[in-house]
C-alpha cells in the first residue's frame, strides 16, 4: 500500500493539470501558429510560468487498488500485485494464470 500523502499529491497534481489544461493548450497553439517572434517569446514565458504540476506529462500511473506506482498495467489500472490477486480470485474476465 502506498503512502497516503503520496496518493493525495497525485490526485492534488491531477486536478492543477486539468486546471490548467485549456491554457496550457491555447499557449502551445500560439506558440506553434504564430510567425511573430515577440507573440511566440510571450508564449513561451507565459507557459513558463504555469505550474510544472499543471503538465499531464508529470503524472505517474498508480494502481486503483493500492495506489502503488511501478508496474502499472494500463489496460486493468493494476499493479502486478493486485493484477495477480484479481486474476486468482477470478475478477479480471478472460485472464489466466501462466504455468508451465
């Protein structure tokens, strides 16, 4: 189980990116379409000086379950530790166990 603080700063950085996901898109539209070099400088240092929390980039996947960080499956939103006890219990439909 992952820290509690560390899940709470997660779900804190995902709500400043979405705060902040429409002005971070109209500035990187500015910044890409524009010819005038002082409108793209303004951009660029207005992008700047948003938060660096407010990039969708900065974020880690973390499983539902336990809210652990490493070895996030995308496709269940699993750590491998929850993955195989889902699977054992038979909660995720369609998946086996490997033995060989």
């Amino acid at each position: 189980m992952a820290k509690k603080s560390m899940v709470a700063r997660h779900k804190k950085c995902v709500k400043v990116a979405y705060r902040y996901a429409k002005k971070r898109a109209e500035l990187k539209n500015i910044i890409k379409k524009s010819d005038d070099m002082d409108t793209r400088d303004a951009a660029i240092l207005a992008l700047q000086k948003l938060p660096r929390n407010s990039s969708v980039y900065r974020q880690m996947s973390r499983c539902r379950v336990c809210g652990r960080p490493r070895s996030v499956y995308r496709k269940f939103a699993l750590c491998r530790i929850c993955l195989r006890q889902s699977l054992m219990r038979g909660d995720v439909p369609g998946g086996t166990m490997a033995s060989w």
